[in-house]
C-alpha cells in the first residue's frame, strides 16, 4: 500500500500496538496475515503501520473464529467482503455473523484442554472430540480451540458407540444445520440488513440495529430447538402408528 495521508497518522498502529488492541498476539496476527485475512500494511521507511479497517478486519477474524467457524470458514467470509469495504460495514458484518453461542470458543494447550474436560485425553479421546466438533487444531497456536459444547463431547467419550457412527451423525446434523442457516439468513439479509442499509442515518440506527440482531438470535436459538423437539416427537409417533 502507499504511504497514508498525513490525517490518518493518528490512527495507525505498529504490529504490536495492533495484537494488543485487538486482544491477540504477535503470533496470531501475523499467522493471519500470512493467510490473507489481512491486508497488506501500510508503509513509512522500513516500518509497517496498520490502520482502523486492518484492525476491523483482524477483529472480524478472530470473532469468528471465537465463535466457532474455521480457518477456511473465515477465509471465505472475509474474501466475500469487498476491498474497500469501510470499518463499519466490517463492524456490521461482525455483528451479524458471530454471538450465536453463549461464550466463544477458548484456545488451550493440551493440558488446559484436559483439565477443562476434566480428565486426562490420549490421543484416541482427541481425535474423538475433533470427530464431533467438540475441540478443532488451532494452527496460530499449536494447541486446540475448545468450542462451548466441550463438556457435551466429553460425556461421548463414554458413549459405546463407533466413531464412524458419530461422525456420520454429527455430519447429518451439520448438513441439516448448514441449510437453515443459510434459509435464515437470507431472510435476515433481505428483510432486516438491506432495509437498515437503505435507511439508517445515524450510529443510533447502527445501535438499535445490533440490538434486533440479538434478540432475533436468541429467539431463532430457541425455536429450532423446540422444531427439533415438535419434529422428533412427530417420527416417534408417526412409527408407532405403523402396522
């Protein structure tokens, strides 16, 4: 990138300043520089800058990632978005993509993971995990990003059931999931972001915005678990009324 204009001065970072803003480290940032999902820095001498729409966008980076996509997964989100797209637009991206679980995921070293399972994992319980997204290989850190359903992976641990057969369940399940999402969404895109996007004038719009995007999360959360549970009640009764 060229050199900034003299405004921005204020608001450019060092790769360090960066990392600690955002909440990461050296390494972390770096790593995902290297993939792309940030953009080249700016340039003054010998010394490389980043400004607010580099911090945006490794903020939207790591989010996501905290809230369970995979590197692959944020790659594809983050070349969708345009190039010049702005540090609100990146804002709104991030507010309408992640904060669908409880608690983003939490990276740990094997030892961390085992004591928040609770019990000593070999290899075999690991792989385990992996096998129903309970836990992921966090390259950036060599350890493992733990996702808000350990404790529900570690209690498979137990289950006397072939690992093929959960993965084929937890494939299912993500099929399944994967398709409702992308309806729902659609429907957010087009009935509740492009109204606002044709509308909205002030951070106040952006605010109340954020706030909708909340509550429509929680109530979709909890009407696809009762449409799990309305659907399953309906294959149980509908097999008992076969001959």
């Amino acid at each position: 990138m060229a050199t900034p204009p003299a405004d921005l001065a204020d608001e450019l970072l060092t790769i360090d300043e960066l990392a600690a803003a955002v909440g990461t480290t050296v390494r972390t940032t770096r790593y995902y520089a290297s993939l792309g999902l940030v953009p080249a820095p700016l340039r003054r001498g010998r010394v490389a800058y980043y400004g607010p729409v580099h911090r945006a966008r490794l903020e939207l980076a790591r989010a996501l990632q905290d809230h369970g996509f995979t590197l692959q997964a944020v790659e594809r989100v983050l070349a969708a978005i345009p190039a010049e797209a702005g540090v609100e637009d990146l804002a709104l991206q991030r507010a309408m993509l992640t904060s669908w679980t409880p608690e983003p995921a939490a990276v740990l070293s094997r030892e961390e993971l085992e004591a928040r399972a609770g019990r000593a994992l070999d290899d075999a319980d690991v792989r385990r995990l992996v096998t129903v997204g309970a836990v992921e290989p966090d390259p950036a850190s060599g350890g493992y990003r733990a996702q808000p359903h350990l404790a529900v992976g570690v209690q498979v641990l137990d289950v006397d059931v072939p690992d093929e057969s959960l993965g084929l369940a937890d494939a299912a399940i993500r099929r399944h999931m994967d398709a409702l999402a992308d309806e729902l969404t659609t429907i957010l895109h087009t009935q509740v972001l492009e109204p606002y996007r044709r509308t909205a004038t002030s951070p106040e719009d952006a605010v109340r915005l954020e706030r909708t995007v909340a509550q429509l999360r929680r109530l979709t959360l909890e009407a696809v678990v009762s449409g799990f549970q309305r659907a399953a009640n309906a294959v149980i009764q509908r097999s008992l009324d076969r001959p």
